[in-house]
C-alpha cells in the first residue's frame, strides 16, 4: 500500500539520515531491504530493536561484504533495484566493489543515493563529523539561541533528517521519475551541509532584506521579539505564542485583555522588552491548562508547549492519529498523508520477513542461487 508501492530500494545499513530517508519510503509503499553487517557494529548508541523506530516496515539481510560472494548477492538485489541508499564516507562502497560506476553498469535506470555530512569531494570530505558540525558550517548553528547566550543545539533536526534524510528522500524520487522517463539513472549526493544550507535560504533572505539586522537572539523569528516567543505559566508549564501579523497579534491582545495603549508599536523593536516584561508577568497568572481554555484553536497564533510524553495525549494529535502503535512501542505516524493512497500501519523492526522482501525482486533462478545461499 502506499504511492510508491512495487518501487523498490537497497538501503546498506548507517545511521542518521539512511535509515530515516529508509523509513520514510517504506512508509509511502516502498519495498526497502536493508542490508547490514552480520555481526555488532558500533553505530551511535546501541537499542534495543523494539526502540529503533527508523528501521520499521523492512527486512534485514546479513551480509559480509568483506566476501565477494556477498558482494555478489548484493549486486544482484541492485540489479533489480529502483533506487540504493548507503551513507558511508566517500570511497567506501568503491572499494567495496559496489561504487556508482559497477552499479549503474549493470543497472543503467539506478537511482543511486548517497548521504554524507561533507559530500562527496571537497576539502573536508574525508573527515568524521556529526550534525552539529554539519550544521555549524552554514550559518544555522549560529542563528540559533537566546540574545547573550552561545548557539544552541537544535537536537539533531536539522542536519541529519532535515538538511540530510528529506533532500536524500527528494533527490531519490526525482532520479526514480527521470530513470523512468528517460531511461537513465544517476548519482544523488544529499550532502547534510548542502541540504541544511538550503533549508537556509529563507533566512538568508531575511538578512538580505533587512528583516534580521540583530544579532542572534533579536530577531523576529529567533527570540528577539516578544510575539514569537515561550512564555512560562504559573504551573511552571510553558506556552507559545507566534501572533506575527497585525490582526493576529491584536485578538491574542484583546482575548488577554491587555490594552496596547500606551504601549509601543509592535514591529518597534527598543519596545520589544517592554513588551516582554507585560507578557512575562500576565502569563505567570494562569497554569498553561488556563491560559489553553482561553487560547487554544483561536487566531491568537497559540498552542502549548508539549513534553514529548505527553503530546501523544493532545486532542488535535488524537483527533488526526499523529501517533500510532508498532509492535507495542507508541510512534510518530507516517507523513505526508495521501487522499487517494492509503499507507499501512507501519509494521515493527524485525517483523518483515526476509522472504516476502525478496519475493518483490522476482529473481531469477541464478540471481536468486547467488543470493539464497547466503541468507542465514
């Protein structure tokens, strides 16, 4: 089920950005085989199975690609391949013998997808990072945090699945439409500080206009104002407001019953902190429970700011079944929703028969001996 159903990928095991580019296209229909090494591998931080979200809704296959039968084997499942996702420093799968030259030799239409935090040449390359570093070349890390303090850490949302996993995601879907089209195949590289430095441009625009002439932290979108801001209640809970357009802004004020006289401008920023200090001290008055009853599901540009244990619990998120249950473990849903295809239920790590993936490949009877006498 799903858009992409009978679409189907190799995905050579990694962390990060792979496995949630993987998920993702399993989560639209796509058969997804994920092949991973046949014993433990230092690859982050270890989990158990049941914990590892992003390797839902696909099988594994072992294989030692140390082994040129393995290599083999895997060449064959490329062979029938619509797409590859590998995220290993550049070089890696070309001297493993399953570079973009033998693979696209072999399978001219291949959607070759390849994400790495520096790309796949240039003068840092070669060298070990991780989103935060990634991030940290575009100008993103920066622009991140409170007036006075240092850059803050946006978990690992914008390099790794952001500027890395969705680029990959698009870059693959486009490569799979033009191979069917044309009949030709090519390389995507979904460079993490490529794509997180895209998901800048707006903000390089705002610069560029004049619409971001503070520093960090006093700026309309980045703490600096008073509208677009956290604000603490009296429970100790946390609310946001984002009222950024004029009528917006005016029924938060009237529903508040604050009264703007006297008061300055709103888009006057020597006032933002006189602005700040009256929102500061009227919500302390009402838990964020109160201040919901008031606000919530009104133009005031409001909503509550949610623990990750609790925003399962929200009615809009019930009401749309933002999270579902896989295998016992409650998880964030599939997305983008589809009106005409449905997407399945995604189904739990390690509940994808092996055999059912490979029946998607249709082998034929030689490809599937090379392939059958290296499964477990």
């Amino acid at each position: 089920m799903g858009p992409l159903a009978g679409v189907k990928i190799v995905e050579f095991a990694g962390i990060g950005p792979a496995p949630m580019a993987s998920m993702l296209l399993a989560d639209m229909g796509a058969t997804v085989l994920r092949i991973d090494r046949p014993g433990p591998a230092d690859l982050g931080i270890p989990m158990a199975q049941e914990h590892e979200f992003t390797f839902r809704s696909r099988a594994i296959m072992r294989l030692d690609l140390k082994s040129a039968d393995a290599v083999e084997a895997a060449l064959k499942l490329i062979d029938g391949a619509d797409a590859l996702i590998e995220g290993f420093r550049p070089g890696v799968m070309e001297r493993l013998g399953l570079g973009p030259d033998v693979c696209l030799g072999r399978n001219p239409k291949l959607a070759y997808g390849r994400v790495t935090g520096w790309g796949q040449e240039g003068p840092m390359a070669q060298a070990a990072g991780h989103d935060l570093n990634y991030i940290a070349l575009t100008g993103a890390l920066h622009a991140i945090g409170r007036e006075g303090q240092k850059p803050t850490p946006p978990l690992n949302l914008v390099g790794d699945y952001g500027g890395g996993a969705l680029y990959l995601v698009t870059g693959l879907l486009a490569a799979i439409i033009s191979a069917r089209s044309t009949g030709v195949g090519q390389v995507v590289d979904a460079a993490m500080v490529d794509g997180a430095l895209s998901l800048m441009t707006p903000i390089y625009a705002m610069m560029a206009g004049g619409r971001m002439p503070g520093a960090r932290g006093q700026n309309q979108l980045d703490s600096g104002s008073y509208y677009y801001e956290v604000y603490e209640c009296a429970d100790g809970q946390f609310i946001s407001i984002a009222p950024i357009e004029v009528k917006f802004h005016a029924e938060l004020l009237r529903r508040m019953d604050i009264d703007p006289a006297g008061m300055p401008a709103q888009r006057d920023r020597a006032g933002w902190p006189q602005w700040k200090e009256v929102l500061t001290a009227r919500f302390k008055t009402r838990t964020r429970d109160e201040w919901c009853r008031l606000l919530e599901g009104t133009d005031a540009c409001f909503a509550p700011v949610l623990a990750m244990n609790e925003a399962h619990l929200h009615p809009h998120n019930q009401a749309r079944g933002a999270f579902v249950e896989v295998g016992g473990q409650l998880q964030p849903g599939p997305a983008p929703r589809f009106g005409t295809t449905k997407l399945a239920n995604p189904r739990a790590p390690g509940t994808v028969s092996l055999a059912e993936t490979l029946a998607a490949w249709n082998l034929p009877p030689a490809a599937w001996d090379a392939v059958n006498r290296l499964i477990p």
